[in-house]
C-alpha cells in the first residue's frame, strides 16, 4: 500500500504537470471508485473544473479546484495516479480518466479499494478518516516531546501505535518496520515501556526514513508507481522489511516475520530490543 513517501512522491509529480490544466472530460468505467457524489452529479460538476492546486494529508491526495471543489483520492492497496501528456490505450483495471487539457490523469486499481470523494472545501470533514488524521511526521507540528510523551500513556504495542492514523499519518506497514529497525525497537513493546531515549531515537528514525524514502521516490514492492509510471527505488534500500531469512545488516543475526498488529511484520531477534 502507498505510504506517506509513495503518495508524497505522486502529489510532487503531479504539482509540476496538472496545475492550471481544465478537465474537459470524464470517462467513469467503475462507478464505485467514487465514494461521493453520484456518478453523473461528480461527472457534471467536474467537467469545465480548473485545477488549482494539488496536496497530500495522511495518505490522502487533495487536488483543489476552482468552484471551491477538492478532489480527495486515497490509492489504498494498488491504486495508481498516473498522468500522461498524450493519448494511450487504457491499460488494464483503468477506473477513471479523467481528460486534462494538457493531457490524461488515470486511476487505474487492480484491488478496487481506491476511492474518489468530490466535496466542497468546507466539507473535507465529512471524508471518511480525512478528519481524525493525527500529527503530519515531517511537518513542525510533530515534536519529539510530544511523541516521548504520547508514548509514555498508550498501553499500545509500538508497532500498532505507529500505524494509527489518528496518532502519526501517514506511517504504513514498511516504513513502520524500517523506523523500528533504525530506532533498535522490538515492534511488540507496549509504547509506554519504550524508554525517553528510545523515543526520542524512534522520533528521529520516523523522520528520516519517510525523507529517505521521498528522496528515494517511494517503495515499489508491488504495485506502487509514481504519476510518471515509474517505480520507485526505496525497495534497495530496505534494511528490514521483506527481508526474512536474510542477515540483518547490523548484526548478521536472521531476520524474522512474527504477526504484529495484525500486519506481517520483520525485525531483528538481537539489536531490536
Ligand atoms: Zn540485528
């Protein structure tokens, strides 16, 4: 699934192509991609929109346009975003085209968990999860005393922090592993048994993992590509994640995958503690 680094990276690509471009037409092929309005209220209203602007929150993608209207996407599993300057055929599970013009903005989503929400900018509360979204990681907002004290009152597993949305946005299953790896964190620690130096090594690994993986454009393990079709490159330099059976690159010990909230999850057995 695409993390704050993969989303981060697509809304980038975009910034530099889709701003100041009109949608001159909409070509729905699955009508359930768009959570809301209906089909043809979201075809109509859409048609002759200008894009203004185009943000991330979370996961979630914010295109703004003109009439005060905000386009918000969230990729899910295997949604892709992708813009291309001239025509081309539909690959396949194409969902959504919509036509710029200066060229095609496609979602295409094999899964079909990707979802479309058209609302007025006064209303991106009523999107659902848009609103409980905590702390974004690599903004001012996020502070490293605030972080060592959240996690002195959670009698939460590390690694299930780490992944609430409402807490942290943004943090998925890789980017989690690797920051505990870094921060030397057993992923099943109780966050309120995490020590203040722990922390604050944890704070520092979460920051600097998603800037690597944004300076890497993102993590493509599976189907993550960025508005480019280009996959990312952050995958060779994963120290932990997907890596069970393999030699830890600290310590030699072998890389283990335990269950840990609920999500496949590799750690090292000796330096993560
Ligand atoms: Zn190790």
């Amino acid at each position: 699934m695409p993390e704050l680094p993969e989303v981060e990276t697509v809304v980038r690509n975009l910034r530099t192509k889709i701003i100041g471009a009109r949608i001159e037409e909409v070509e729905l092929n699955m009508a359930k991609v768009v959570s809301t309005p209906d089909p043809e209220t979201f075809a109509r209203l859409v048609r002759s929109c200008e894009i203004r602007g185009i943000n991330r929150r979370g996961k979630y993608i914010l295109v703004s346009f003109s009439d005060d209207l905000v386009l918000v996407v969230h990729l899910r599993m295997t949604g892709q975003f992708v813009f291309s300057a001239t025509a081309q055929p539909n690959p396949k599970h194409t969902h959504l085209v919509l036509h710029l013009s200066n060229g095609y903005l496609r979602f295409t989503d094999m899964r079909q968990f990707g979802r479309f929400w058209l609302v007025p900018a006064s209303e991106l509360n009523t999107v659902s999860g848009l609103k409980d979204l905590g702390v974004e990681p690599l903004t001012t907002a996020f502070k490293m005393n605030d972080f060592c004290d959240l996690l002195g009152r959670r009698r939460q597993k590390i690694k299930a922090l780490l992944l609430d949305q409402r807490t942290i946005a943004g943090m998925g299953n890789i980017y989690t592993d690797e920051a505990l790896f870094r921060s030397k964190i057993h992923p099943e620690r109780l966050a309120v048994e995490v020590s203040v130096k722990e922390a604050r090594a944890l704070y520092r690994a979460v920051r600097e993992v998603l800037n690597d993986g944004i300076a890497f454009g993102g993590t493509s393990v599976r189907d993550y590509v960025d508005a480019e079709g280009n996959e990312g490159r952050f995958q060779d330099m994963l120290r932990v994640y997907g890596k069970k059976g393999q030699s830890c690159p600290r310590c030699g010990e072998t890389i283990r995958r335990i269950k840990a909230a609920g999500r496949g999850t590799y750690f090292c057995p000796r330096c993560q503690k």
